[in-house]
C-alpha cells in the first residue's frame, strides 16, 4: 500500500457521493422514533484485509461490503486536513 500522498488537497474533504450503507440498520433506523440518521445509528468497522477493503456492520455483526482489490496495490491518502 503506497502512501505517497496523490490526491489533490481539496480531495481531503468530504467528496462522498454515494454512502455504504449495512441495509439492516438502514430499515431499522426507518422505525426508530424519535428520528435519528442513519448516520448517527450505523456503527462501522472498516479497514484492509488480506483481500482488500472490508466495512463492517458492528451493529449487526455482518458484511457491508468487501471489495476486492484484486492483488492491486492501490494509491491511499491518509494526510488529514486541520482545521485553522
Ligand atoms: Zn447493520
């Protein structure tokens, strides 16, 4: 895993357009009153395996998603911005 920084700095913000969600918590967190997001409700475990990328339902206690980077070795950026 390359840690060699890649990614232009204003990558380090939040750019996520689609969410990983576990859908057990995301049918769950529908019913719960008062309303809370399923943001707040998700507990997640993610980190690299042997295989690649794997996110955790710690909720639930089961697979979100595991992808498999297919014995790639993949550019990561793991710089963080502060905040001035
Ligand atoms: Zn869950």
């Amino acid at each position: 895993m390359s840690t060699k920084p890649t990614l232009p700095v204003e990558a380090l913000s939040l750019n996520i357009d689609s969410y990983v969600a576990c859908s057990k918590c995301a049918e769950e967190v529908a019913h719960i009153e008062p309303k809370i997001s399923l943001q707040d409700y998700a507990a997640v475990d993610i980190g690299f395996t042997q295989w690649g990328l794997q996110v955790w339902c710690r909720r639930h206690q089961t697979n979100i998603v595991h992808i498999d980077f297919n014995g790639q070795q993949l550019p990561a950026d793991f710089r963080r911005l502060e905040k001035n």
